[in-house]
C-alpha cells in the first residue's frame, strides 16, 4: 500500500466509523475538538490524520486503535 492509498482506505473507515455512530461531520469535529475542514479532508482521503487526531477521535467514535496501528502507523506522524 503507498501512501495514497493509505490515505483513501484511512478516511473511508474514519467516515464509516462516524456514520456508525450517528455523527454527522461537523458533531464530530466539534466533540473531538478538531477542526471541521481538517477532519473533512481526512475522511476525503486528502490528508493523513496526525496521531493525535486520531487519539481525539477516538474519544467520540468507535475507532479501533491496534487496527490503524497494525495498518497504518507507517503513514502517520507520530512526532507531534
């Protein structure tokens, strides 16, 4: 997998993962403390999330932690 597929797979089950819990984009940003245009670009598979992105939202939604690690710590920043 390169990065932009990464990406795209990484988004598509963010937003998966949000609309599971009824979440509309801006609720989830907004719970999360996140920016609603950088959460937005994520699940659009434009931008990898940051680490701690990912740590906030799952605080609101059902993202499973040893999954993304497992898949995709490669692509994401952990020096923040």
């Amino acid at each position: 997998m390169n990065s932009d597929e990464a990406k795209r797979e990484l988004g598509r089950y963010i937003r998966a993962q949000r609309k599971y819990t009824g979440l509309t984009l801006e609720e989830a940003a907004h719970r999360a403390g996140l920016d609603f245009n950088n959460l937005s670009r994520v699940e659009r598979g434009e931008q990898l999330p940051k680490s701690t992105t990912l740590f906030k939202l799952a605080m609101v939604i059902p993202l499973n932690l040893n999954y993304l690690a497992k898949n995709y710590i490669h692509y994401i920043d952990m020096n923040e």
